[in-house]
C-alpha cells in the first residue's frame, strides 16, 4: 500500500485530493469527517458513534476517507474499515495496560507500525505547519486555484476513474488573448491584477463541481467532472462571457480582457490525459483563429465521424420480432454497416446487441435500416449486407462504443474512413 513518505498526520483536506485511487469520492464527506475530528472535539467514543450513523448513509467509503485524513493512506471500502475497528480496539488494549485514556493519534501511530506493519519510519509533524505546506505545493500564489502540478495529477486520476466507472468529463484549456500586449501596455502590475481577476470569474463562471486551475502564465484550465462535451461548451461559453466583462480593478476597468477556450471530453475525444490536453489545446487555437473571445468545441467542424473496419458478432431483431445473428463490417458512433442472412426491410426500427470485447452484456442500442442490399461475394458471413442509423443509445452504452472505436482506430493496423 502507498504510503506519502511515511508520514502519519492529522491534515486538513484540500477541496480535491490529487493522487486518489480509482474509488469514486464525494467532497461533502470529507469535509464532514474533517468537522468531526477537529472542529467539533469530540471524545473518541462520541466519534465513532457519529462514524458509524454516517456510514448507514453514506457507506463503508467513509472508512477510506477517515483513515486518508488521520495517516495519509489509501485502502479499500471494507479493508479501511477493519483497520478502524482495529485501531480502536488496539486504543482500548494500550489504555488498559497504561491505565489511562490513549490519544487517537497514538494509537494509530502504535496500530500501523507495531501491528498492521502498514509504516516503518513514520514522521510526526506539527498541524498547522503540515497543512500549510501542503495547501502550498498545488496552490497558484498569484490567483489561489490549483496549480500544473495539481492538475496533472488529478487529470491522471480522473481518467482512471472514468475507465472502471464508464464515466466522462471534460476539460476547456482558455489561453487570455494577447496577454503579452497587454502587460507591455499596461505594466506587469496591472498583468497580475488581471490574472487574479480572471481566476475569480473562472470560478464564479463554473459550476461547484468543476475545478478552477492555472495551467501556468495567462493559460487556465476549467476541468468539469460528470460533464457531456456539449454541457462543457456551454460552461465555456458562460466563462468567455464573464472574463470579457470584467473589470480588473478599481484604477484599471475592462482593459479589453478576453480568453480563447478549447473544450474536450474524455473518452470521445481522447482515452489519455496529454491527448485530451491537445485536444483541448487544438480547439483554443481554432478559437483564435475564428477571432478570438470564444469557445470552441474540439471535432465541432469536422464533417464525419470516423468509421473502424472492424469485425464484431451481434444479434439485431425488428422490434418484436426474433433476434438474428449478424456480424458488422465496420462502426461508427452514428452507426454501422453489417451482414446477415436474412434480409430487414428499408427505414424498419430495430433493437441491436454488439458483443464488444470486455463488454460483458454487450452494447445495446436502437437504429434504423437506412441500407440492404444482397451481397456480392457471396460471403459465407450472410448472404444481406445492411447498414443501420443509431437512433438511440444509453449514455452508458454509447461511452463504451467510443471507448472501443477510440481503441481500435489508435491500432496501428487499423483503417479508418470518413462516414
């Protein structure tokens, strides 16, 4: 198990954890064990009454964030668990040996090191400093987000999320236009009087749940979990608009402060952070290039989706009919082409399975036949090539059919094709 050099502290928590596991998490938990454990003061027994009414809501998840607060380590669900109750079981032995009450935090230090054998040579450091420290290494000093470090890591964890979850994000990189002219005119002082006025609108522009970071120098970055490619636009439309409206200061009103921002998501754009960074970075300079003070949308103005050759069996049935066997000859997010031996009728609405690799249930969605046509070459496949328009497909489902098209089309003996 990762161990943070070994250091065992009580820490404060930052508003995200970068460097988590793939286990999803909820900020209000943290935030509400944190007020357990140090604002509220109370006594061990009171504590583990309350940690226990807050895992009947919550779940067992609250172990995992009650032991990465106390010690800085990472467990699973039930594992974090056990090692509380052992912990304070191991609290209760120490002071019946003492024959006094045992600090928490002694108990932990003596459970992890004498019992568990989880830490070797833990460090103990001061409160206050700790948090300091640590507030500092992924915080911007100018304008208070989060800084590159941050954002990087968080990225990484983020996409590892997405890929055990089947979940999306998204991430708007804005670069300020003509920044450079702007300090030679106005002065460096008045540069970073701007900046720290734009981090503030980029977070009162954003929602609570996306995450405000300075990519570094006059570019930000706004990374929206949970988000749609589309929804993520139009966040990034409501960003341009709040950065061109501002007034840097009191002495120095609009000065003509306007950001260009590209917009990508995870995983229909890209399936690894730096190809979602230049994505991203592809689309900020289609918005310079469009004029700037504007978001675009990465693959916003490419006419086609590509289409992967690709060979996978499925069943597709009219609806309230009986399923037939298929087997497509290529796909695209919008739709694929395919081969059976029974012949559907033009424009008939059908229900489909594609047996995806790693997709235990296969992807199921609905189209309908915009193609048939019998086969030329007499293939032992089926006798009908047929081609179907997707008309409506789960989010879920459509997440892992990009995933598995993004996969395919980066083989390098894959083909791809204009739809």
């Amino acid at each position: 198990m990762a161990v943070d050099e070994d250091l065992l502290k009580l820490s404060d928590p930052v508003s995200v954890y970068p460097g988590r596991g793939p286990e999803p998490w909820k900020p209000e938990i943290v935030e509400a064990i944190y007020g357990l454990l140090y604002r509220d003061n109370r006594g061990v027994d009171r504590l583990v009454a309350d940690l226990q009414e807050m895992e009947r809501r919550e779940g067992p998840a609250v172990y995992v964030e009650l032991l990465y607060l106390l010690c800085h380590m990472r467990f699973e669900a039930g594992e974090a668990r056990e090692h509380w109750e052992e912990v304070i079981r191991h609290r209760e032995e120490l002071g019946g040996k003492l024959g006094y009450p045992v600090d928490l935090s002694v108990a932990l230090v003596s459970y992890f090191v004498h019992v568990s054998g989880k830490l070797q040579n833990p460090k103990v450091i001061e409160l206050k400093l700790f948090e300091e420290t640590r507030a500092s290494a992924y915080k911007d000093e100018l304008t208070g987000l989060h800084n590159f470090r941050f954002f990087q890591e968080f990225l990484s964890w983020e996409v590892k999320r997405c890929e055990r979850s089947g979940g999306e994000f998204a991430i708007a990189l804005g670069d300020l236009d003509n920044f450079k002219d702007y300090n030679d005119r106005f002065g460096h002082e008045v540069g970073n009087e701007a900046l720290q006025a734009v981090g503030k609108a980029l977070k009162s522009a954003g929602r609570d749940q996306d995450i405000a970071i300075r990519y570094g120098g006059e570019e930000f970055v706004l990374l929206m979990p949970e988000t749609s490619k589309e929804d993520a636009g139009r966040v990034a439309d409501r960003v341009c608009q709040a950065i061109a409206d501002l007034e840097v200061s009191a002495s120095h009103p609009n000065r003509g402060v306007t950001m260009s921002i590209g917009v990508a998501s995870y995983p229909g754009d890209a399936l690894e952070s730096e190809a979602l960074i230049r994505c991203a970075d592809r689309a900020m300079y289609t918005a310079k290039a469009k004029g700037k003070n504007q978001a675009q949308i990465y693959g916003a103005n490419r006419r086609a989706l590509r289409r992967v050759h690709v060979e996978v069996k499925g069943e597709i049935r009219v609806l309230d009919a009986q399923s037939l066997p298929f087997s497509t000859l290529d796909i695209s997010e919008r739709g694929l082409r395919f081969r059976a031996k029974e012949l559907l009728e033009m424009n008939s609405m059908v229900e489909f399975v594609l047996r995806l690799p790693g997709h235990r249930q296969g992807v199921k969605a609905y189209g309908r036949i915009v193609r048939a046509y019998a086969a030329e070459d007499g293939s032992e496949d089926g006798s009908y090539e047929m081609a179907l328009e997707i008309m409506d497909i789960d989010t879920r489902e459509f997440l892992a059919l990009t995933r598995y098209l993004n996969k395919q089309a980066s083989k390098p003996s894959g083909e791809s094709e204009p739809v």
